[in-house]
C-alpha cells in the first residue's frame, strides 16, 4: 500500500508537470504565470503528501531531488558532460520556447554563459 500511495503522488507530479507544458505550449498562460501556476498547483498537491504518505518518504523523496541537483552541478563542472547539461538547459532557454519577463533576462544570460563557457 505504501508503495502505491508512494507511485501517486510522484505520478500527481509527472501529471502536474505534463499539464502545465500543455498550457505553455499552447500559450494559456505565459511568462510569469505560467511560471506560477506551475509552483502554485505542485506546491498545493505536495502539501497535501503528509496524509498520504508517511515522513519517512516525503524526506526520501527529497533527498533524491536535491541528490539529482548536485549531480547536474557536478556535471557541469565536468567538461566532459557540460555539453549535454547544456543541450538540456538550452531547451530551456532557446528563444521563443519560454517566456520570461525582460529583468530576467540577465540571469540566464549569465546562466548561458557559465554553462557554455564555465565563467
């Protein structure tokens, strides 16, 4: 049973995910607020773990992400994978793909350039 309630909430996630790629490629929401849709709604459903499944997981679940985001900063550190860390990030911030406001401009600018250039 644990593993059941275990695989919905990360399949509520993957549905959440899927859903909110639908609306920014059909362009309902954009910039910002489909930015925030996305937190707001994962944010909301994540909430709601701790009557679904026990501590326990939810400290799993979490170690697992903030383990898969030290990897992709390793991995980037390493010229021998920065390019494909780039390819991934670059679908991110290839232009016209997503829609960020103008101030943000900068900070993936400089994004951009540490992971094509490691500055």
């Amino acid at each position: 049973m644990v593993m059941f309630a275990l695989a919905l909430c990360l399949l509520g996630l993957l549905v959440l995910l899927i859903i909110a790629e639908f609306i920014g490629k059909q362009r309902i929401l954009k910039g910002e607020y489909h930015r925030k849709f996305l937190h707001i709604s994962a944010g909301t459903f994540i909430a709601f773990w701790p009557w679904l499944i026990s501590w326990h997981w939810i400290q799993v679940i979490s170690l697992v992400m903030a383990a898969g985001m030290a990897g992709v900063t390793t991995l980037l550190a390493d010229p021998q994978y920065r390019a494909l860390v780039v390819k991934g990030l670059s679908i991110l911030m290839r232009e016209g793909e997503t829609d960020y406001r103008p101030e943000y401009r900068p900070f993936f600018d400089k994004i951009r350039k540490f992971c094509l250039e490691g500055v």
